[in-house]
C-alpha cells in the first residue's frame, strides 16, 4: 500500500483495471521485498560470481531484496511498474529454499488490495511519510505500523 501511495498513478492504474491484481502483487513483491536477507547459506564447492570468487565451505549471506533491484534483471528496477511484462523476483526464495506459503500469501494479499481498492476511494497516509518507522531486522522488512486515513 505504501509504494502505492509513493506512487498514485500506478494506484489509478490498478484501481481502473483490478485484472491487473495478480501482476501487480508480483511487483509488490519485487519492487519492495519483505525479506531482506535469505537465510544462512554455505558454499559447498568453490565458486564464482560476477568477479568474485568464493571459497568452498565459506558462508554467505544472499540479499533478495538488492537482487530484486537488480538493474540488469529488470528494466527502470527502482520504479514501481504494475504493468511489467515480468517480474521474476526471488522475494519467496529459489529452489528447495522457495516459501511454502507463497501462493497462500500471494493470495491474501490480492484479496486485500481488492477490497481495500474497491471499498475506499480515497487511501491516505495519516501521518507524513518521514515518520514512517521500519521494523529492526536483518532477515525480515517491514513497517512497525502504516496508519492510513480512508474514505
């Protein structure tokens, strides 16, 4: 809700075509990722990325939330766009670390940008946004609260 606010002509894209709900909790998603960090992570064989090698048994600590940013992966990746074509993001994880709950989350949350959309016209913050406060933590994101003023 809040990178919509950020950004009200994505809001008014959204709110004139709800079809583009399920493409639009991708972005969500991408665009503002609720974890931060994977969790521990081991290397079990020597490997390179990028132009860094790391050695085998060395730890690593993989940040979704900058991969999801990533400017190579995704065109204008600092922009909120309900309307990209693909998202890809790893905001639930890759692999056999992928999040069990992500379709169920996926689906609370169109559910609640549905109704939210559909039964206030006009979504507010109740506060201004520089006092908005960030939850302490390395592995999850998220805000301490986001009061709102609907009507």
């Amino acid at each position: 809700m809040l990178a919509l606010l950020r950004n009200p002509d994505q809001m008014d894209i959204l709110r004139a075509d709800s079809r583009l709900l399920p493409a639009a909790v991708e972005e969500f998603l991408r665009f503002d990722s609720p974890v931060n960090m994977a969790t521990l992570r081991f290397t079990t064989r020597r490997v390179t990325i990028g132009a860094v090698e790391i050695p085998a048994d060395e730890f690593v600590l993989v940040a979704l939330a900058s991969a999801n940013r990533d400017h190579d992966r995704f065109a204008e990746a600092d922009r909120l766009n309900l309307t990209r074509s693909r998202t890809r993001h790893i905001s639930f994880g890759h692999g056999i670390h992928y999040c069990l709950g992500a379709a169920l989350a996926r689906q609370e949350a169109e559910v609640a940008f549905r109704d939210l959309l559909a039964q206030y016209p006009r979504i507010d913050l109740a506060v201004p946004d520089g006092q908005l406060r960030y939850r302490h933590s390395l592995l999850m994101r998220g805000l301490e609260a986001l009061p709102l003023r609907v009507a």
